[in-house]
C-alpha cells in the first residue's frame, strides 16, 4: 500500500469517491452522445459492440487508472513520472500524462459548448419557446442559436464560469460537496423522466428501434465509434480516473469502486435512450440526426406533450447537471499539475479556464462565421469530438494499459489493489493482452486494413 499522501486533500468515503467518479462518468456522453450513436449505428447491435467494449476494454483501463492514481497520489503527469522512477523506468512516460491533458482541454472546448445549449433550453424551456412548435421550427430555432456567435458565447461562457468555481474550491470542499448534492439529484431527475416518457410516450417503438439486434446494420466504423464512446463515457484516456484515485483513501477497494462506476454508468447511457426516444417515436418526429438529436427534435416532442415545458426545462437540467459534474474531472488533471508546479488553484483555475474558453470560441465560431471551413466534410466542432475521442482516447488507453500492464510490476499492483490472486491475475491478463489487441485491431478495422473479421 503506497503510504504517499495528496497534496491536493482526499475524498471523505467510499461514497465520495462513487459519487465523484460516476459524477464524472456521466455526462453528455450518455444523454446526448450515446442515444445518437446508438440510434444511428444499427440499436441493439451497436449496445452489444459497446458493452463487450465496456468489459473487454474500458473496465480494465478504468481499475489500472485508479490503481495508478493511488500510487502515485500526484497529478496524472508527476504520478507517471513517479511510478516510472520507481520502477526504474524512463521518465518519459511523464509524456502520456501530458498527451491526456491536451486532449481534456480539447474535449472540454466542445463539451463547454454543448453544456452551454443545455443551459439555454432549461431557459426556453420554462419560457415557453417552443410550445406548440412543429419539428422544422425547433429544428429553426436550435439553428438560430448555434449562428448566432455571441448568444452562444453567452452560455458556454456561463457553463464554463460554474465549472470553474466548484474546482477552484479544491477537492473537500469544491468537487465534493457539489457532486454530494449534484449526483443524487440527477438519479431522481432521470428517473422521473423516464417514467414521463415511457407514460406519455411510445414505449413498444423505442424498445424495439433501440433494443433490437440486426448485425447487418453494424459497420467496422460503428465498432470504433463503441470503443470510442466506451473510453469517453468512463472518462478515460487522458487521467481523469487517475487523479480521481489520486484522492482516493488507502482502506477503499478499488475493484469494487471501478465496477460500481461502471454499473451506473452504464445503467444511465441505456436508460437515457428510454428518457428520449419514446417522446420521439409518440409524434414521430426524426430520429436520426446525429449531434442535434436532443436539440432539434427532442423540443418539438416537450412542446406537445403535457406538461411538455415542465419536463423539458427538468431533461436540460438533467443534460446540464451531468455535463457539469464531468467537466470538473476534465480540467482536474491539468490544475493539479499547475498546483503542483506551485501555482494557487484559483490562478492555476483561471489559467486552464482561459485556454480552454479560447479554444471553445473555436467551435463556437465553426458553428456559424467560420462554418465554411471544413475538412473532408468536417467542421472544426465534429473533428474534435470525433478525433478526441475515437483517437486520442484509445491512443491514451492504450499507453495507460501498457504502462500499467508491462511497466509496473505485479508486486506493486498487488501491494495497491489488495486482492485475490486469481481475481488479479484474470484482470492482468486482460489488460496486458486481450486490452491492447482490442485497440489495435479496432483501430486497423476502421482504418480498413483488416477485412471480414469483424
Ligand atoms: N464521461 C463523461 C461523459 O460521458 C465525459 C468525460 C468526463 C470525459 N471526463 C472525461 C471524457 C475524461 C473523456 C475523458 O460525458
């Protein structure tokens, strides 16, 4: 057991922890992310894809974060640093830990801008913006708001602000307190919504659009996409879980903490399909539509519905409320890095915050002023949600599985997970071969070079 302390403070329990890591494993991932791909990616088959990717790939990842953290008890960089001169390996690993943060704040920029319309609909919501309006109108109105560069500034800004001043209050008494309060309310909110939907919805088509398995749908490219969305949703990849385990008490068992996470994170992206797509299918409305699914279509349905403004203002909420507490693990590793060197949270805290606000003025501006600018079809806004997560993502998996895998020894590990050999043995085995191969031959797959296999 590492006998290293954090300077940065520790969770108070178990709960804290749970609280804090699903706190930042939900988020617009499950709501707004993982409906849209699923629905677009054949339904059932994709949920399969991305489960087997949850178990085979993200799970094992998750624990080694965390495993990681708690030994190295520092910001994701130093904590790779240390553990590898502990080991008596090269520094350079250090490098991974900087790769992540560069690939948080290029997540953030355009999670800060989605998390920034969630806000403006709880507001058009409880105004009655789209009472009554027809799909093509909200479809009008989400475009109105996405041109307009500044009204849109506005919320991001705003999102940002919010996030900002929980973390600059430090682990005790900024990220805890607030994902103490903020979690339990978003299980009651999406469990109210759910049961809206499934009343005043239809139940037997959004079942059957997003449960239904037909192989013939799935793509080599949808088998990235899961994997892909299985490392965002669980937050990896760029050492969110390591920090978060950095802070981690020694008597926690972190198997059992890394499967709980994953179990609710999981509950709530199939659950979150329930919460949308039956109000759809009740006014058939489009239900394709990628990024703007819960944006363009989703308020036509609220509009309709009784009570319609009431439970859209309380979906945002929901939206806005899971985006918030993930995007305080975003920029975690990166203030505690700048602590580390020194700095005060609150300067280190307005310092991440300026960078990443520039950067999503960059999607913000690609959205409308510099739409024009595309590659390979592409705006600035897709390239970074889809190159954050379905490359940078697995890449950093990849190297956090082989650092933890074949860099740290077995004694260590076990020294840190505390727990039957077998257990251990079965999770090092995967993470050390079946992990990496996942990757890599998922990767091949989508880039084409391997054919028929899967
Ligand atoms: N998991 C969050 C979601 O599903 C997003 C998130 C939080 C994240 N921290 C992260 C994604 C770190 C990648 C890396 O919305």
């Amino acid at each position: 057991m590492s006998e290293r302390k954090s300077i940065h403070g520790e969770w108070s329990s178990g709960m804290a922890f749970f609280l804090a890591a699903t706190g930042s494993a939900i988020g617009l991932g499950n709501i707004w992310r993982f409906p849209y791909l699923a629905g677009e990616n054949g339904g059932g088959a994709f949920i399969l894809v991305y489960l087997a990717c949850i178990v085979l790939i993200a799970l094992p990842i998750l624990i080694a974060e965390i495993t990681l953290g708690r030994r190295g008890r520092e910001s994701p960089l130093n904590t790779f640093r240390r553990l590898a001169l502990d080991e008596g390996r090269s520094r350079a690993w250090a490098g991974v830990g900087f790769i992540g943060m560069l690939s948080g704040i290029i997540i953030l920029s355009f999670y800060s801008v989605v998390a920034g319309w969630s806000l403006e609909y709880i507001w058009l919501s409880l105004r009655g913006a789209y009472q009554g309006a027809s799909a093509d109108r909200t479809d009008q109105l989400f475009s109105m708001l996405t041109s307009s560069p500044w009204q849109q500034m506005f919320w991001y800004t705003l999102f940002l602000a919010l996030t900002l001043i929980i973390v600059a209050r430090g682990v005790r008494k900024g990220l805890e307190r607030a994902v103490w309060i903020m979690v339990p309310l978003l299980f009651v909110l999406l469990a109210v919504l759910v049961a809206y939907a499934l009343v005043v919805g239809d139940a037997h088509a959004a079942i059957v659009y997003l449960y239904s398995v037909d192989f013939s749908r799935l793509s080599g490219h949808a088998v990235l996409l899961a994997m892909g969305h299985s490392f965002f949703t669980l937050s990896l990849g760029i050492g969110a879980m390591i920090v978060y385990g950095a802070y981690m008490p020694n008597r926690l068992s972190i198997m059992r903490a890394a499967i709980s996470v994953a179990v609710a994170d999981t509950v709530v992206a199939v659950l979150a399909g329930l919460a949308i797509f039956p109000l759809l299918f009740a006014r058939h409305l489009p239900v394709a539509q990628g990024p703007k699914l819960i944006f363009a279509s989703l308020p036509a349905a609220f509009g309709s519905l009784p009570f319609g403004f009431l439970f859209g203002a309380a979906f945002f909420a929901l939206l806005t409320l899971a985006a918030w507490t993930s995007a305080i693990s975003i920029i975690e590793p990166v203030v505690s890095w700048l602590v580390e060197l020194g700095w005060s949270r609150p300067r280190s805290v307005l310092a991440v915050g300026s960078v990443v606000w520039m950067s999503s003025m960059l999607i913000d501006f690609s959205l409308n002023v510099w739409s024009g600018i595309t590659w390979q079809g592409r705006t600035l806004f897709d390239l970074f949600n889809f190159v954050s997560s379905d490359i940078m993502l697995p890449l950093g998996g990849l190297l956090i599985a082989l650092f933890a895998g074949w860099v740290i020894s077995e004694r260590s590990l076990r020294q840190e997970l505390r727990m039957n050999r077998g257990a251990l043995r079965l999770w090092l085995w995967v993470l050390r071969y079946v992990t990496p191969v996942g990757v890599l031959l998922i990767f091949l797959n989508a880039l084409g070079l391997i054919r028929g296999a899967l």
